[in-house]
C-alpha cells in the first residue's frame, strides 16, 4: 500500500494519511437536501468524492463510505406545503431521483445512506448529552448549543466568535444567551413534522444531523469528513463543536476535505444568473461520462471553469452548447475509439494478446504512475495525463508496428488495454464496452443534429453500389453529400461505418 498524502482543511496543509485501522478508511460525505431535482452542483461535489473513494479502493483501502441525506430541512417543508405532499414523503421522491441522476455519472452507491428521519433517537440521544455537560440549554422554542462553550470554535472555518456577533451569518433571536448560539432541537410549529423529545414535540437543526450519523455508522471518531467548501462554516464548524462537546476533544473526524467550486464564466452557479443546469440536461445533451471526465481532469480542491453559451438549435429555437463538456466527449471518444483499436487488434480472431511475455517497457508504467499520482492528495489532472500518454502510445504502436517483435507488439498492447480500463475505474472512466459508448454518443449527436439516418443508409447503400460498378466518381460525390449532412464515412477491414462530424466550438 503507498504512502498517501492529503490536503487537510483542518490543518490547512498536506499531511500523511494515517488511517484509525490500517488498510481501512471510514468515511462520511454531507449528502442532498432533496427538495428539488438535482443540478450539476450536485453532481460535480458527489463525483468529487466518489473519485476520492474509487481512489481509496485503488490504493488498496477498505473503504466504508457514508453519505448522509437531510429529509428534514426548512426548503423541504417549504416545498411541501406548496406542492401538498407530506415533507419526508416529498424528500423519499427526490432521494430516489438524485440516486438515479448520480449513476448517470458513475458515481457509486454509499455503503450505508442514513436519513435524518431514521435517525431522530440518536440525534435526541446526543442533544441530551451536550446538555447534561452544560454544553446546551432549552428555551421554549427549542434547544440551543453554547458556542461559548467551546473555546476551540472557529478552528476550521477561521471565524471568530466576534465576527459571529457582528451578525454575518446567524439568525438574531434575543432568547439565546448569545448571538453566536445555533439550533440543536427546534420546538415543533404547526403543519410541521415533528417527534417527541425531552423539550416537547419538535425536530432536528441542521447540524446535529450529522453529529448523530457519524457516530452511529462510523463511530464518535473517524477518518474522513467531506463536502462542499461552502460548508465548512457554519454546518461544518459547528458539527466539531457539537460532536467534541459530547464526546470529548480530538473525536469526530480525524481529516477534513473539501471540494471547489463550479463556476460558470467566473460566476457562481445561481437561479438568479440562469446558470443552474440539471442532471438530465446534461446527460442527455453530452452523456453523463462526459461530464464525469471533464471533472476528473481537474483537480477536486480547485475551482472549475464551464463554459456554455446559448445558441439557435435544428429547428431555429435556442439550444444550449455545453462547450466545455463537448471537448471533454471529444476527448473521452478518442480513448473509447483507442480502446475499440486495441480490442480489433488483441482480439483472438486477429492473432490473439501475444501471450506471457515481455512487453516494451513504456506500456508497463501507467499503473505506477496512477499509484504515485493518486496518492498526492488524489490528483487526477496528473493521472488523466498519464491516461493520454497511454493512449498515444498504444495508438503509435497501432499505426507503427514494424521492427517491432510481434508478440512483444501484441502483449504491449493488451496491457496497455487492461491498464487504461483499470486506472479508469479508479477515476470512473472508460468502464463501458466501447462499442456502446461510441453507438450512445452518436445517438445522441443525430438527435442533436437533427440528421436523418434513414437518408443516411440510403446514400451508404448508393455507394456500395456505385463502388461495385466501379463508378468512383459518383461514390466520392456521395461521401461529399453524406459530408453536407454532418456525416463522416469510416471504411475499415470490417466494412463500412459511419461518424458524426464533431461541432465546431
């Protein structure tokens, strides 16, 4: 197992990672409010762990991966009461659809997906601790944490318990004994869901949500908390001080990481802007595969640029271009087409994988590299790099074969196969049958184009005949008439294939 290093927001360095169980990471993730469909917010912070995860898993790690989901938020009562739904019932819908929009992105299953309505005893078994030692206090409309009481607060986020007075970031309420002081139980209202508590009916704040659910799945310390950095303060901040003033200094999570923010022409993603974009449209516009590419290319922590632009679609009504994710489908097509070449050529019909042996040695470098790359505070950028360096060898060694060995050519080959797949699962890539992903993406290109297949197969069928009759000149114009439509003619040893001419950006 390598030595892996991590960025930690906590101690705002990279630092060795030392898990509490060698070889095992228990891992906890905040989750979704599901109120709404999910956008590309969404799914950029879920594909940002479940790389970090995959990651965990190729360097040898037993991971035990829990994400969390907040069913019982002020938006989902909100949502509810407008759309006469019950309130959890509502969240169970939304849980359902975000679940579903994940895997478009390859983004795996948690281990365990606790809910805050399940999980209402713990929570109040928590809440009784911290005010039995004094570390919060009731009023009636709910139960209070003493940020007072924790001297260590702010430890994280950098803020102060005087820029907390000054009235920033939290809700005044001239009950509590100090400005600072944040819900840990709020006293039920009507048309609210609510459970019985020590303090009367009401239900859980925000933040001891996930106080509660770390403990019972992971334990009152573990190895890694994650989630998006505008998290970090209050939610975060305010989860140490919770969980450290019920079980003690240095519990809770052991390692702090954050992802960057997604931002749109330097902006951040707002309804207000009109740059929220939901899951289905981007899968159904580029793939889901594409935008998990355009992620892994770059590195969790940083900040990330998309680039769209709104323009006149077929049928002359506004479409929108995802130019960013176009060249990442670009590219991501260019390592499936190699895959497709290294499978025709090792394939057994075509003389086989050249058996054991020797390979040359620049073919037997990726899952090393891979290795060193991800063990750097999980640089995907690095590794993504080292994945094209594979696929331009293999391609080199494709179209360049001769004074080469051809057992050592085919071997070479085959490994460069297995190792482009291997490291790709360890950054969700490259995992479907390349046949599939290229039938998919030129699906979704004619849709897009507007192009007529049927018109397609006829002038393809025009050509096959005019080639047998030897009329070269009439088969060369109708690769110009299929060239008008947006269409690439692609004459290979099995046959005749077509393409999509790729949009320019």
């Amino acid at each position: 197992m390598s030595s892996l290093r991590l960025h930690d927001s906590l101690r705002r360095t990279k630092v060795p990672f030392e898990p509490m169980v060698p070889g095992k990471v228990g891992m906890y993730v905040c989750g979704p409010t599901p109120y709404a469909p999910a956008h590309i917010g969404h799914a950029y912070s879920a594909i940002a762990f479940d790389t970090i995860r995959r990651a965990l898993t190729f360097l040898g790690y037993e991971v035990r991966y829990v994400r969390n989901v907040t069913d019982v938020d002020d938006k989902i009562i909100k949502r509810a009461h407008e759309t006469g739904e019950d309130p959890v019932a509502l969240a169970a819908r939304f849980t359902t659809a975000y679940n579903e929009d994940m895997a478009r992105f390859a983004v795996q299953p948690p281990t365990v997906e606790p809910k805050v309505s399940t999980h209402i005893a713990e929570i109040v078994a928590i809440v009784e601790k911290l005010v039995a030692a004094g570390k919060a206090y009731a009023l009636d409309d709910g139960v209070y944490y003493s940020v007072d009481s924790f001297p260590a607060y702010g430890q994280l986020s950098g803020v102060t318990r005087d820029e907390l007075r000054e009235g920033a970031r939290v809700e005044v309420d001239s009950k509590k004994r100090d400005p600072a002081d944040f819900a840990l139980w709020k006293t039920a209202k009507p048309g609210e869901p609510s459970w019985d508590s020590p303090w009367g009916k009401g239900r859980p704040g925000w933040h001891i949500e996930c106080s509660a659910m770390t403990t019972t799945h992971l334990g009152p310390t573990f190895d890694l908390h994650g989630g998006g950095k505008d998290l970090i303060f209050p939610h975060h901040e305010n989860e140490i001080a919770q969980s450290q003033g019920a079980y003690g200094e240095g519990t809770f999570a052991r390692y702090w990481l954050h992802n960057g923010f997604l931002n749109f022409e330097g902006e951040k993603m707002a309804k207000s802007v009109g740059n929220v974009f939901g899951c289905d449209q981007i899968a159904d516009a580029v793939g889901g595969e594409a935008l998990r590419f355009f992620c892994v290319s770059h590195h969790y922590r940083s900040p990330v640029e998309f680039t769209t632009q709104a323009v006149p679609g077929p049928d002359g009504k506004p479409v929108m271009r995802f130019y960013s994710l176009e060249a990442a489908d670009r590219r991501l097509a260019y390592f499936y087409e190699t895959l497709a070449r290294i499978d025709a050529f090792t394939s057994a019909k075509s003389g086989g994988d050249g058996g054991d042996g020797a390979v040359l040695p620049e073919t037997e470098i990726l899952l090393t590299a891979a290795v060193a790359a991800l063990s750097d505070d999980f640089n995907s950028p690095v590794v993504m790099a080292d994945l094209g360096e594979a696929a331009r060898i293999a391609n080199k060694l494709l179209d360049e074969g001769k004074g080469i060995d051809k057992g050592v050519r085919r071997r070479s080959l085959a490994r460069l196969g297995r190792d482009l797949r291997t490291v790709g699962v360890a950054l969700g890539i490259l995992g479907s049958a390349p046949a599939d992903f290229l039938a998919a993406r030129r699906a979704r290109q004619v849709k897009s184009l507007g192009i007529d297949t049927a018109q397609v197969a006829a002038l393809m069928v025009e050509r096959t005949t005019a080639r047998a009759a030897k009329d070269f000149a009439r088969a060369d114009a109708i690769r110009g008439e299929l060239a008008a439509l947006g269409v690439e003619l692609l004459d290979t040893p099995g046959g005749t294939d077509w393409r999509v001419l790729e949009a320019s950006s």
